[in-house]
C-alpha cells in the first residue's frame, strides 16, 4: 500500500523540493501553503503522515498539530521548525507531535524518519481475533489500538499508545529514557530525551485518577519509569 503523506510548508520552494523527494520514494503527496488549507486537506485526504511547518500565516503549525492530533489520534506529525529552543520543541511535542525536525534539515534523513515513523505506526498484527493486554482498569485491543479503562474509551496518540503497552507488557520494570527511546522513537531518532518525559507527562494525564499522583506510571529518580504491577 501506497504511503500518504500531507506537506503543510508555506515555502513553496522546499515544498516542492519535498514533494519531488518523497515522489521519489513512492509516497502518495498532498500539499498546503497555510494551516488552515492543511487542515481542510487533512479531513479530505487523511493522510497517514503530516509534515507540519510551524511557522505558517494565519493558522501556525502548534496550532493545526491541536487541530489534527484531536480529530485523527493514529495520524503520524513530524513538525519542521527553523526555531532552536528547547522550548518550541517541547511546545510542538505537547500538542502531540510525534516528532520534530530542524531546519535546515538533510532531505534523505527526513525520508528515513517519516518511514521509520510509519513502521512504529503501522505495526498492527495480521493474525485472527484481536489480541488484548490486560491490567487492572486497563485494556488493550491490539489489532485494533484501542484503550479503555473502567470500559471508558481513552483516545490515545500512536506514541502514547505504544508507550502504556510497553508498560503493560513489562509491569515493574524499570526503563531509562534511552530504552524508552530505543523502544518507541527507534535507534535511529535523532534528538533529546525530553520527548521521552514530554510524553509520559501526556500520557498520565490521561490515565490517572488524580493529576498530582503518579498511581500507574511512576518516576524512578536518576533512571526513568516503570509501571506499577500492583494495579
């Protein structure tokens, strides 16, 4: 099957020198100059991968990442930002951005990361049935990505998603930021840990009782987190 990819880029210069190198690579492009145009060819063309500029008229990128990420949790977001700040990073990775890229970037990394995006994505089994994860509250559908605690939906990004089963499936062991990356972003990411913590942040929100306590994912000071078997 056929990749597709939406480029909201306001640039028309690296949009279209974009479109030519994921066309090269068999991806099925849609393009839009503003965020709100973005917005509107995402709802019609529910791209599998939106690369996201954050500095777009109108409508900026942090804001079409709200839009997009609320209405199409399983879409994957690569944000590209001429912005070095930590900051700006985190701001996109809070909005729910799978990833971030710095401009300037190098053309054939951003190919790598997109497909290596779309492999963590796409990673549903093929066999019969739908395989669950169980714990507690907590249920997994696997085949279909679905969470529900107390039989209430709880909608989920892909990373958060991928994050709450590794936890399941490994209840009371400890993992570093690095494995975290490793396990969910790939060997081959290229960043910083916080997107490991910005993440976890997201997903306790969603998942615990009281936003003060940690009663499922627990912080393991100097290493990363774990899951608490007991629940």
């Amino acid at each position: 099957m056929t990749n597709r990819i939406l480029i909201v880029e306001d640039e028309e210069s690296i949009r279209g020198f974009l479109k030519i190198n994921f066309r090269k690579n068999d991806f099925l492009v849609f393009e839009a100059g503003t965020g709100e145009e973005g917005v509107v060819k995402a709802r019609q063309e529910r791209p599998d991968v939106v690369l996201l500029d954050v500095m777009l008229p109108g409508m900026d990128g942090f804001a079409v990442c709200e839009v997009l990420r609320k209405e199409f949790p399983d879409m994957g977001i690569i944000m590209l930002t001429a912005r070095g700040q930590d900051i700006d990073r985190i701001k996109g990775l809070e909005f729910g951005a799978d990833d971030y890229v710095l401009k300037p970037f190098n053309t054939t990394e951003l190919v790598l990361r997109t497909k290596s995006l779309l492999r963590r994505l796409g990673g549903k089994p093929g066999g019969e049935g739908n395989e669950t994860v169980k714990c507690g509250a907590f249920r997994l559908e696997v085949y279909s990505q679905r969470v529900f605690k107390d039989e209430a939906e709880i909608m989920l990004t892909p990373k958060e998603y991928m994050l709450l089963k590794l936890f399941l499936e490994n209840q009371n062991k400890a993992f570093t930021r690095d494995e975290l990356l490793d396990k969910i972003w790939g060997y081959d990411f290229v960043g910083d840990t916080k997107i490991v913590d910005v993440n976890i942040r997201r997903l306790r929100s969603k998942i615990e009782d009281k936003k003060s306590t940690a009663m499922y994912i627990e912080t393991v000071w100097g290493t990363g987190y774990r899951w608490r078997k007991e629940h």
